[in-house]
C-alpha cells in the first residue's frame, strides 16, 4: 500500500499566486525572449519617432504621452502574447489548472508577473526617450499615471491572452480583441500623462485619473470573475 | 476509488461520450484502449477536472466533480503526452515549483524521492528543454506523483517513445502503480498495456462496449481480444 508520506496542505491562495509570478520571472531571467522583443520593439519605435518627427519643445512636450502610451501598448501585446504561449506550448496550461489551487490565483499570478515586465521595459524607455526627446519626464504624477495605466492594461491584457492562447490565430487575435477594450485606459493615461507633462492644473488631471482608477479596479474584479470559465473547456 | 455514471459530454450538438458507466477500484491498473476519436482523451479530461461533463456523474476518492474539482485535483496526478513542463526551468526548479502549488510540507526531500524513482537525480540541474522525449516523460511522471496523489491518470504515455525509453517508463509506470495507486492509462501500445493492466476497457463510438480482467483473458492475448471488441 501506498505509505503516503507525503503532506500536501490546500494551497494558500497568496503563496499560489507569488509560486506563479516567481517560476515566470525565473524562467524569463534565464531565456530573456520576452522582455528583449518588448524592448527591443520599444526602442525601435522611439527612434522611428525621433527620425520620423522633426518636433520643438512645445510640440515634443504636447506629443510625448501620446507616444509613449502608443509604444507600450504596442510592446505590451508582445509581452502578452509570449507569456502566455510559454504555458501553452508545452501543455503548462494545464499543469496549473491541474494544481488544487483556486484558478483566479493563475490569472494573478500571471497578471503580476506581467506587470513587472512591462515596467521593467517602461523603466529603460521612458529615460532613454527623455534623454532623447529632451523633455523631463522625471514628474512624480506622470509616473504614478504609468503604474495605473499599466495595471488596467494587463489586467484585460492578461484575460483576453488566457482566452485567445487556445486559438490558432492568437497573435492577430490578442491586438484585435485588446485594443478597443484598453481605448479607455489609453485616452485617460495619454490626457492624464500629458497634463503632467505640461504643469496643467490637478482639476484637469483629476477625472482621468479617476476614470483610470475605477477602470483598474472594475475589470480586476471583472477578469477574477470570469477567468475560471474562460480556461475550462 | 473512481465511479462514473451515464457520462455524456458534447461540442457543441455533436456528441462524443454518449453515456459511460465506468468504476475503478483502489490499486486498480485500468488500461482504456479504443481507437482514435472514440473519446479516451475527452474522458480522462473530464476525469482530471480540465473540461465539464455535459451530463452524468463523476466521483474521484469520494468527491463529485465540477462541484468539488480543488478537491478531485488534490488526489490526482495527470500524465499526457505534453510534458506540462517548463523548458527554460532545470528539472528540480519544475519540481519545486509545483510542489509550491500543491503546497507540499517539506518538499525537499520528496523532490530527492521522486527524482530517485524516475531516475534522473544526475540531471536534476540541467534544462529541461536539454532532455530527450524520453527523460522528459519520466520527469513528468515525477511531477505527477509529487504529491503523492492517489489517483493516476496518464494519456498515451508512449507516444513519440523509443524502445529503450518505452522500457524505462515500464520501469516507472510498475513502481507508481506497485504502491497502491489507482491509475487510468490510455494507450494503443497494446503489448505493454497487457503487462501493467490489471483491467482492459474499450471506449467504441462513445461508450465502453467491453471490459476484461487480466485474469479472464485465459491465453489469448489482447490484441486478439480487442480485435474481437471492436469488430475488426
């Protein structure tokens, strides 16, 4: 008979999700394929843009979060995508579903290591584009509109990724359907980001930002919601 | 250890289990052979909690599914033909992993354990992606009995094996199974299924038209047998 030695305690939602985020950061310090085509992509279109746009400051201050926002939401669907085809391609996916832990702990566990990709590539490109562009992009508020605008793009980013993952057409897929859904996140961070940018008053940043905080905190709650359905069968 | 009963599932309006009673005892070795599309993969899917039966019921180690999958996956260890294994991680980083998703107390030394019986305590720090098919499939067999589950499924096991390493997973496959284990096994491998099988099932168009112990097949050998089953 079997001596059943072994312990295994249901799995605490909070150590599921930071098992999850940790094996995707350790396995991406080893094969740096996700994060060298975010940045590398990155890096291409912000020198695109500096040749392509022949700006004065007014103009590079008034154009810079629209770029910038433009440039991450473009390398960030890069970044979706592979993560997720890391999972599926060799049946990973079902590995963790396998796991005795609640699935919403996956769509965490994901959405986080995510998020720190995409700020790893936000905190080369947003120097490397001020150095470049001459504009002082060191403003605490236009920072802190990065961080929201980013949580609201990967948390849809990584829902729709989960789903359009099991399809063959999943690189034109992911754009298509994330694009239209992230048109929110992209306005308010861009007008948000621009008001910074510019020393405009707080009253006119303010709605953005709160538009960007109820948008982060509406579809997290949305994509924990749904992601158990959308990875079964 | 594991019952089933009048289990339909469909995709859409075409079906493809269309009612299978099926029950396994604990310490059972059921080999489920049937040909391609006969819905092996659908059924140990639904065993393993990854897709929803259209209708019937399914209880693992006394637990219903869907409604109690967390805890169905706690009993239960799955072996397909895809590794489920990270290539970019070393074989120990894998197991340590998973052995943080089913929160394993002390892992260490069931890591030491496991990487022992699947033989590959000397690559324990390589890639995986540097393992060969074969190495792969028994480091899989690892992860899937990790937390010492007490039911085993494994879907075509063999598949993309050579001879040498069909033989070492027999090696591995005996000893999950010689613990008492209740293990599925689908396979169209028929010689090496009659040597671990205690029970031959033929899933046919959706259902399971035959069922043999060992004991009866009294000399003939399952080739013969599951000939005869599926009308060929």
């Amino acid at each position: 008979m079997r001596t059943n030695q072994v312990t295994a305690y249901k799995p605490s939602f909070i150590k599921s999700i930071f098992a999850i985020t940790r094996k995707d950061i350790s396995a991406e310090m080893r094969s740096r394929e996700l994060l060298s085509s975010m940045l590398v992509f990155s890096m291409l279109v912000v020198l695109i843009y500096y040749f392509a746009l022949e700006l004065d400051i007014k103009a590079r201050e008034a154009i810079t979060a629209g770029a910038l926002w433009v440039t991450f939401s473009f390398a960030g669907t890069l970044g979706l995508n592979r993560s997720m085809a890391v999972e599926k391609d060799r049946g990973c996916l079902d590995g963790l579903l396998l796991a005795p832990v609640d699935r919403s702990a996956i769509y965490f566990g994901k959405m986080i290591s995510n998020l720190v990709f995409m700020f790893i590539v936000e905190a080369i490109v947003i120097p490397l584009y001020a150095i470049m562009y001459n504009v002082n992009l060191l403003v605490p508020g236009f920072l802190w509109i990065t961080v929201l605008g980013s949580i609201g793009y990967v948390a849809v980013g990584t829902l729709l990724s989960a789903m359009t993952v099991q399809t063959r057409t999943r690189d034109v897929l992911l754009p298509i359907l994330l694009f239209p859904l992230v048109i929110p996140v992209l306005i308010a961070a861009v007008k948000a980001s621009s008001g910074f940018i510019q020393g405009l008053p707080m009253e006119e940043i303010l709605p953005w930002m709160n538009l960007l905080i109820v948008y982060d905190v509406v579809f997290t709650a949305g994509s924990y919601m749904v992601f158990d359905n959308i990875v079964e069968e | 250890m594991i019952e089933v009963k009048g289990l339909v599932k469909k995709f859409g309006i075409k079906p493809v289990l269309r009612g299978v009673n099926f029950f396994a005892q604990p310490g059972e070795f059921v080999v489920l052979l049937g040909p391609n599309g006969a819905g092996k993969t659908t059924f140990l899917r639904i065993l393993s909690s990854l897709s929803r039966p259209t209708t019937g019921l399914v209880t693992i180690a006394g637990h219903k599914l869907p409604a109690e999958s967390a805890a169905v996956r706690q009993n239960l260890g799955v072996v397909s033909h895809m590794p489920l294994l990270y290539g970019d991680l070393t074989a120990e980083e894998n197991l340590r992993f998973y052995s943080r998703l089913y929160n394993i107390n002390d892992a260490n030394p069931r890591i030491t354990e496991v990487f022992e019986l699947v033989g590959l305590s000397h690559r324990k720090r390589d890639l995986v992606r540097t393992f060969s098919r074969g190495m792969q499939q028994r480091l899989a067999i690892g992860r899937a009995i990790l937390h010492d589950p007490e039911v085993v499924l494994f879907d075509e096991p063999y598949t993309g094996l050579d001879q040498d390493a069909s033989e070492m997973l027999d090696r591995v496959l005996r000893d999950v199974a010689a613990v008492g284990r209740t293990v599925v096994m689908t396979s169209h491998d028929l010689a090496r299924a009659e040597e671990l099988g205690t029970r031959f099932d033929v899933l046919n168009r959706g259902i399971i038209e035959n069922s043999i112990q060992r004991s009866e097949l009294a000399g003939r050998n399952l080739l013969t047998y599951y000939k005869q089953a599926i009308g060929g």
